[in-house]
C-alpha cells in the first residue's frame, strides 16, 4: 500500500441534504490549500470563517476552515478540514477544488490507515473507528468507543508484556543447556505461564462478548418439526421468509435472516427439525441443526406444551456454551396452566407464534442477551481478534506441554513466539499488507 508523499481529500459527511458538511484534506499540500481558500496562512486550529472559491474566484461556498498542523492531527500530518453546508453538489464542488490544488481522491478508510502508520492509533484502535461510525445501537457505539479509546489494546498490551516476561525467562534457560532442565523447573515459569493463560481466557471471553455487541448475536431456533420455528422466525423477521408448512419436516436446510431489535442485531438461524429421520436431506438438515446449536449465542427451544418436558432433550448432550430459551409455543390453542413451570433453570417464555401474543417478552430478552455486560465497561471487539487469541491459546498449551512433558526449552520458545506474533496481530504490531488491505478498504470514504 503506498502511503507516500501525496495529499488526499473527500467529503467526511454522510450524503444527503443537511446543515453542515465537510471535505477533510491530509497531507504536504494542507498548508498550500488552506492559503488558497483563506487568503492568508491560517493559525493553527483556529476555526477561520472564509470564503470557499473555486480557481475562477467564483463562492462556492462559506463555511469553517480549520488548519490541524502535523503531528498533533487526526492523520498524524497537516490536516484540513472544510466545514460548508451540507449540499451534495456544494461539497463536490469543494472537493474538487482541492483537488485542483493538488489533492488526490482518498481511497475508503485511508485518513484512518494513516493515522495507523504514522502510530495515531493502533489497529484494534483503528477498526474500532469503523465499528463506532457503524454502529446501530447506542450499547455497540459505546463499545466501540471503548476500544477506540485504547481499552482493548490496553488489555492485549497487558498481556503482551506478561508473555514477554516470560520468554526473557525461557529464553534465558535455553541459553545454559547445561542447567536448562533445572531452568525450565524453576515453578516461577509454570506460574507465570499459569497467570498468562488464565488472564487470556479472561481476555477471550470478553472478546466474543464484544464480538457480540458489535456484529449482534447469532440466534439457533431448533425444535421438533411443526412445533413453529419457522413461524416464530417469520413473527420475529416480520416477514414471510422461512416456509411454513403444517407437513413434518419441511425445513430442511437452515434459513438464516438477520434482525433489528431497538438496533442490536440478531442473525436468526431457522434450522431442521431435530429428530431422528431415515430421510438422508433431513438427516443431514439435522447434522447441521446441532452443528447450529453448539456455534450459536443464542439457542432457541420452540416446543408445544405437551411436548415440553420430551423436547428438553435436545439441549442435552449439546455442548451448553450458549444462552437457551424455552419457548412453548401455540398458547392460542393449547390450555396455558396456571402456573407456569420454569424448565430446569432455562428461560421458560409461553407464546404464539401466530398470534404474536407474548413475543414481546421474547424480543426484550432476545435484546438483553445481545447488550449483557454492554454498561460495566465492555469494549467492541472483530471475529479476528477471536480467531487471533484462540491461536494464541493454542500455542500456550503447547508451550505446556513442552514445558511439563518433555522439559523442551527450545519448543517451549518457538511456541511463545508463535503465541507473541498471533497477539501482536491484534494491535498491528505484526501485519501484513494484505490484513491491512482488508481492514481499511471496508472503511467509508472520508474516514
Ligand atoms: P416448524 O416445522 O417447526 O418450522 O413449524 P411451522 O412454523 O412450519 O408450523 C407448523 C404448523 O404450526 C403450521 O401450520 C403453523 O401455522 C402452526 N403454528 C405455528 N405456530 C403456531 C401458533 O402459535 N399457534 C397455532 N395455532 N399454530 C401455530
């Protein structure tokens, strides 16, 4: 990626007519640019009213004009930014002016990557920019901006120091191979590796809740066939999407549909009816079924009253990672007791797909688990910071067992050092330019 010499420009503001819009310039060619349009050399920071003109000293328009000298800028170099009113056509025309004087179109995210490079932000720090920007709802933009603020990477870096401790002491055991098995021994080692993983699986957990609030949670509904997922599916999406059939059996693949509830996402996930079948396309509708349930946040049990205690079954001998829901369905044609057992701890709710009657309660705690721990300092976190620190978990317990096993002080290192690089890729310490390539192209332009 060439991060070179030249100035970029584009509109920072979203499209569409509204009071105020701004072109953001970075680069060498600020200083130039910004004399054009005010007249003078502007004072730093300063918001100076002026007249934007184009090269025929024609008004394009008046508006703000504020010079943020290198470094102390966003970018990390000369930044202008062009506040006008917010006219498609006004800041096309402002854009182009600066491209005259010497800017060129900035490519999406590319104030942002630069910002990475001259060391602004890290890059969990600059991903979290996208996720705030794209957030829609109030729990996921406060987590992002907790990891725009460096909370994130304050963890990571934590971690980093605690690993590197570590290796100083590995490594400095392989040094002496006379005494290595004495070295490796020493219990400080095996505490300090105790401590690293224990704080990563800390670590990890709370990743994948701020995977969670930043990309929504995924939702498995499962049941026997005609107990009503799909309907319930189609009651929450509020649209006709899964088929619904009153045959056994017809919701052979999964059907995934993603929803809003007050902004937090859920990807829905209709899956085939889980029982045993001599049928090989709804056998294998089922394989996936489970395969569903043991990867979802969420696991939804549709049943009907006289089946409840039977269909519990299905939650058993599944891996219980997610959070389950019972819900017994067709209270518009079946005798709702009195009193309501709750199922062996899960959340029990008592509803009608087709009616709708009692969906409310479902959607509310559908939002509750996609928001949970949202308010006690949650950050935002990406599916590759997941995968990143699963790999550094991986080579942490292969550092174990080179460790305790064979005593192989050499293994023991080449592991943490896979272990150190799968870590640094979260805050770019390690990145290739393919990583960074995919990470800022799926910024917005301006950004
Ligand atoms: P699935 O096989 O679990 O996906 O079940 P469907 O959603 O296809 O529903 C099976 C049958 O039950 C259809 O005829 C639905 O109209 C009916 N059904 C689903 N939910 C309800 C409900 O709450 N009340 C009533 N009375 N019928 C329902």
């Amino acid at each position: 990626m060439n991060h070179g010499d030249d100035t970029i420009a584009a509109i920072a503001t979203g499209a569409g007519a509204a009071g105020v819009g701004a072109v953001r310039v970075s680069g060498r060619l600020v200083p130039e640019i910004a004399k054009a349009f005010l007249g003078r050399e502007p004072s730093p920071r300063h918001a100076h009213f002026a007249a934007f003109r184009d090269g025929d000293r024609e008004l394009i328009d008046r508006g703000i004009l504020i010079h943020f000298p290198g470094p102390a800028s966003y970018t990390g170099e000369h930044v202008l930014e062009l506040q006008g009113h917010g006219s498609a056509v006004l800041l096309d025309a402002l854009l182009r002016r600066c491209i005259q004087l010497g800017a060129r179109l900035a490519r999406p995210g590319e104030f942002t990557e630069r910002a990475f490079l001259n060391g602004k932000l890290d890059l969990a720090q600059a991903e979290a920019v996208a996720d705030v920007v794209a957030a829609t709802s109030e729990a996921s933009a406060r987590a992002a901006l907790r990891s725009m603020e460096g909370v994130f990477s304050a963890r990571v870096d934590d971690l980093l120091a605690e690993m590197i401790a570590l290796r100083v002491h590995i490594e400095a055991a392989i040094d002496f191979p006379e005494e290595e098995i004495d070295f490796l021994a020493d219990p400080v080692i095996g505490e300090q590796l105790a401590s690293l993983r224990t704080n990563l699986n800390a670590l990890l957990v709370e990743t994948r809740r701020g995977v969670r609030l930043n990309d929504g949670i995924t939702v498995a509904i499962v049941g026997r066939p005609n107990a009503g997922k799909s309907s319930l599916m189609n009651a929450l999406a509020g649209q006709e999407r899964a088929i619904v059939t009153n045959i056994a059996g017809t919701t052979r693949d999964v059907l995934r549909e993603s929803i809003s509830i007050d902004g937090v996402t859920l990807e829905l996930a209709d899956t085939a009816g889980l029982r045993d079948s001599v049928d090989v396309v709804e056998r294998e509708g089922i394989r996936r079924a489970r395969a569903q349930l043991e990867r979802c946040d969420v696991a939804i049990l549709v049943t009907e009253a006289e089946h409840a205690s039977a269909d519990l079954a299905f939650f058993k001998g599944t891996p219980a990672q997610s959070a389950r829901i019972v819900v017994i369905n067709k209270i518009d044609i079946a005798h709702v007791p009195a009193h309501r057992d709750a199922h062996e701890g899960h959340d029990t709710l008592w509803l009608s797909a087709l009616t709708g009657d009692g969906l409310d309660a479902l959607r509310a705690m559908l939002k509750d688990l996609a928001t949970a721990g949202a308010s006690d300092g949650a950050f935002s976190a990406r599916r590759r910071h997941v995968v990143a620190l699963e790999s550094v978990d991986e080579h942490l317990s292969r550092t174990a067992d080179a460790l305790h096993g064979s005593h192989a002080g050499e293994l023991a290192a080449e592991e943490l050092r896979h272990a150190q690089q799968a870590l640094g890729e979260i805050t770019g310490a390690y990145s290739s330019d393919d990583l960074l390539g995919a990470i800022f192209s799926s910024f917005c332009i301006g950004k």
